[in-house]
C-alpha cells in the first residue's frame, strides 16, 4: 500500500480511500477512484487532497492496489 502523503503516488483513475472533512474527527474512509487530484505541491502531512468520480473531496489516507475491493 502505497503512501497517499506523495502526490507522485496517486494517478488519476487510481483507487483509494480518502477522509471527508466531515469525516475527519470520526477518521472514517471513503472508497472510490480518483477523478482529480487538488493538491499542487508534491508532499502533503495530511494526504493529497482529490476528488473522485462520485465529486466527493477529500485527503487520500490508502492507496489501494487494483485487487482489493
């Protein structure tokens, strides 16, 4: 599993579990693919931030290779 910290780490159409801003005290995980990445720089303490293809954004916390579901 790879570090979601590395923007270099996630590509678009990549599956991943991501923490809403909602979801952030609670720490629960959203799955999904990614349909953008949001944030600029290549490193970030938190995660990168996308957005998936359902439009949900959030900081990638997993990435999870193709296999597991």
């Amino acid at each position: 599993m790879d570090d979601g910290r590395k923007r270099s780490n996630i590509k678009i159409g990549g599956h991943v579990n991501i923490v809403l801003k909602a979801d952030q005290r609670t720490g629960e995980l959203t799955e999904g693919w990614v349909e953008k990445i949001l944030t600029k720089s290549s490193f970030h303490p938190h995660g990168i931030k996308v957005r998936l293809e359902t439009g949900e954004v959030g900081r990638v916390k997993e990435i999870l290779e193709d296999g597991e579901f």
